[in-house]
C-alpha cells in the first residue's frame, strides 16, 4: 500500500478487486498471503490511518467499498443496470460475489 499511495499523485484512485471473506475464492489461492475483509480498507484510511502502525506511510480516501463481480470493475463501460443484474444474477443464483472492489482516493 505504501508503494501504491507514492505512484499516486494526490486525489488518484486505486480500483481494487480482490476476492474476499468469506467467500471461499479468498482462501482458495495459496498465494493468498493476507485475507481481505470489507472492512481491510480502514486501516489506510483517514487522518492516522492504524497501518502506520506498521510502518504505513500514506493515507487514503475511501469512495466506494463493497461487493461485487470483478467482471463489473473491469467492465467500466457497463450500464449500472446491466452491473444490477449481473451482481443479482450472481448473488442469488451462483452463491454470492465473491470479490471486493476497492476505490480509494489518495490524500496528500
């Protein structure tokens, strides 16, 4: 995260999308060091972000944070309808969105 926050100039999104707790894609990959919850991003974010803690320099703006299908992240194009019934879709017929989608805005 320190790595992204210095590429960033100040105000510069990073879009994210990991798969995520408790969906089972979170821990499927060995590669997988640390597991991602929705609630990860607050430790980059704010005015003393609690990462500094642990050597965390940056500090980060949270626009949007939440569930969704990576396809949807990546497919900026996309009508907000057609990313309802996708996320709908995948939801309520597929077991659930596995992925979180991260947009979170640098700050000085």
């Amino acid at each position: 995260m320190n790595e992204i926050h210095r590429v960033l100039v100040p105000g510069g999104m990073l879009l994210a999308s990991t798969p995520a707790f408790p969906h089972p894609q979170a821990f499927q990959d060995p590669t997988h060091v640390n597991i991602i919850t929705d609630k990860t991003h607050e430790y980059f974010c704010g005015d003393a972000p609690y990462a500094r803690r642990y050597g965390f320099k940056g500090s980060f703006r949270a626009e949007r944070v939440a569930f969704d299908l990576g396809k949807n992240v990546y497919d900026r194009q996309a009508s907000s309808l057609k990313k309802a019934l996708r996320n709908f879709h995948r939801r309520w017929f597929k077991g659930g969105q596995p992925h979180l989608t991260w947009e979170l805005v640098a700050e000085k």
